[in-house]
C-alpha cells in the first residue's frame, strides 16, 4: 500500500476513533476530600478589617432616638431560616455543577466531533 507524502494528511480509513488525539474519556475522578479556603487562609491576628464600600456621604443626625430592643421578627424567624437554607443550598449546587457539568461537557463534544466526522466521512 502506497504511503501518503510526509505532511499530508491522514486519509478517513486511516483515522482511528481518535482522530484529534484526545485519548479515552477520563475516568471519573475519585471523591476528593473538600477543601475549605477559610482552612487555608493565614491567621488574622491582629489584622485590620476593610472595608471595600464606596464611601458616601453621611447624613446630618435627625434627633436622638431612644434606643429599643429590636423587635422580634413577625414570622418567627422563618426569613433567616429560608436566607440560610437557600446560602447552603446555593454552595452545595454550585459545588456540584463544577463537578459535573466539565465532564458532561466533554461528553458532548467528543459525541457531536465523532457524529461530524462520520458526516463528512460519508459525504466523501
């Protein structure tokens, strides 16, 4: 069989399953232990707190306001449940997301680059 010029490019039936070189799907990363940046971060001891706000002027004093205890909250406290329910919700979403969605992302592209190259193969 004769062999192609160097530099030519490969023809169709010469092309294996993996014609870009991407290899095998990687295998499903084993659980990894979850790393807490609070964890990583240096002791703050006795560092000085800044704040990022923009700031604004302050408003003239009206008059003194006797001060009172706050009021408790009409539903209980329920806002705060449901404020703190929906932070955790929101980091155990995301921290699934960035598990998934890269491996699901690969998936589908070496799915749709395999049903391209099988078109243009059978165009030609």
């Amino acid at each position: 069989m004769p062999q192609p010029p160097p530099g030519a490019a490969p023809q169709p039936a010469a092309r294996g399953r993996d014609p870009f070189g991407l290899g095998a799907p990687a295998p499903a990363a084993a659980a990894q232990p979850a790393i807490s940046i609070e964890d990583s971060l240096p002791d703050q001891g006795d560092a000085e707190e800044i704040s990022l706000d923009i700031a604004t002027p302050t408003p003239a004093p009206v008059a003194a306001r006797p001060a009172t205890a706050p009021a408790p909250a009409a539903d209980g406290g329920e806002a705060l449940l449901r404020e703190a329910l929906s932070k955790a919700s929101r980091e155990v979403i995301e921290k699934i997301a960035w598990e998934v969605v890269p491996q699901l992302a690969e998936t589908i592209i070496r799915e749709e680059l395999e049903r391209l190259i099988k078109d243009r193969e059978t165009q030609h």
